[in-house]
C-alpha cells in the first residue's frame, strides 16, 4: 500500500485540498503528460525515481506503471489520499511533507519536480534549498528535471489581457488570466473553472525564475544543465520559446 510517514505537511495553497477531488477532471493534460512521461522514462535509468510535489499522481502513476520505483513528496493530505485510492497508487511511496527539504532517505536517479510546481514554493530561498537538497539525492549519474516558462514570454502573455483556454470539453471550459508582480518576481494565476452552470475561481501564486537564474541557483547546489529543450515533445529551446524543460545533472 502507499506509505505516508509520519511528517508535518508544509501550508500549501487550498486549491489543493478544497479541490483535490476535481483536480483531475480540471487538470489531466492527457496529451502533455503522455509526452512527459516519455521523456522521464528514457531519463531513469534503473534507479529510483523521485517526484517532488507528486499530487494525485498524473506522472508519478504513468511511470511506476512502466516498472519505475516510485516515490513522491506531496503536501496535501488531500491530494495524496487521491493518488492512493486510484488503481496502482499503492505502488507509489509517498512522503508527507514540504518538498523544499526533500525529506526522503537514499538516493534516486532521476528527481523531477514538473508543472511549474517547483515555483509554488514561498520564496527564491525555498526554491534554492530545495535544489540543493535534490542535489544530494542525486546518485552521481542521476538527473534532475524540472520545467518552467520563461519569464519574457509570461509578460507578453499578461500584457495582452487575453486569457489562456487551459482545457475546454462538454461539461467545462477553463481560463487562465496571470498577473505579473515583476517587484517580487512572482505571478498570480486566475483559473476559472465554468461547469454544470457554476463557476469556481482559483487563484494560485508562483515565482518565476529566467533560465539563467536557474542555472545559477542549481551551480550553487552542485549541479550543472545537461540540456534544455522548448518543450516536453523535445523541441529544441530557442529564443522564440515560451516554456523550458531542464535537466541538471551533478557536477
């Protein structure tokens, strides 16, 4: 069965527990995250895998389905309890706990911490610890892996006022208007989740990192960039890109 162990979970945003229930139905990206479970697979290797901010498992399930051995770190009670009651969640080891500090014992080879969840972090300094502390989970020919949008791309976006269709089906539609704080390098995500006649609005709030800040923040916790593509199709990352997926490895 899934193992919780006996951690305080860190505050987390309350979309993630009032919503934990619908967060799949809202949030699936069948066709993103079958591409990132491709790209994760040939990245493991034989070792163990790590997902930080784990969730209900929409990457975490996929790939210990493959064969992986499989271990998040997620926040919410919520938000694990979905992962456990959904078919193989037994599979995945789940932590209780704030990501930032990797609390997970051994090594593992690959860590991915997707979805821009690494930016819902409370601070730069968070983010900082938590790489640092992914870094020494690493086994010395592991990776870490973690996706982002450029932060040029997300003005532009802004700037325009018109909202990103996130998901859009029979029964729901989904919109998301961000609002950029360039003095606290953070944004504010607005979905609006219209179905079944109702609307719900969620408001989540993420920093934001260029790449080369990151790249600086990770040579600060051991690590260097093996590669970066513009997507998780494996498109290369170029100036025009909106959106990065990186892969660190140590150094």
């Amino acid at each position: 069965m899934t193992t919780y162990h006996d951690r305080p979970a860190a505050p987390t945003g309350r979309y993630s527990d009032d919503h934990a229930a619908d967060y799949d139905r809202w949030f699936a990206k069948p066709g993103v995250t079958a591409a990132t479970v491709d790209s994760l697979a040939l990245l493991a290797g034989e070792g163990r895998v790590l997902e930080l901010g784990v969730g209900t498992g929409r990457i975490a399930l996929p790939l210990a389905r493959r064969g992986f051995d499989v271990h998040g770190v997620e926040a919410s009670q919520s938000m694990a309890d979905r992962l456990r009651a959904k078919p193989g969640g037994e599979s995945v080891r789940v932590t209780l706990g704030d990501f930032a500090e990797v609390p997970v014992e051994g090594v593992f080879s690959l860590v991915l911490v997707v979805g821009g969840t690494l930016f819902e972090l409370p601070s730069h300094q968070d983010i900082q610890r938590c790489l640092t502390a992914a870094a020494e989970h690493l086994e010395a020919e592991g990776v870490l892996v973690l996706d982002a949008h450029v932060p040029e791309a997300l003005a532009v976006a802004a700037a325009s006022g018109v909202p990103e269709v996130v998901c859009e089906s029979e029964d729901h539609l989904i919109l998301c208007h961000r609002r950029i704080d360039p003095s606290t390098a953070t944004y504010h995500s607005h979905y609006l989740v219209h179905e079944a006649d109702r609307t719900h609005h969620l408001r989540v709030r993420f920093h934001y990192a260029s790449p080369r800040e990151l790249d600086l923040m990770a040579q600060r916790a051991g690590l260097r960039l093996r590669t970066r593509l513009g997507s998780w199709a494996g498109g290369p990352f170029t100036r025009d890109s909106a959106y990065h997926v990186s892969v660190y490895e140590r150094r």
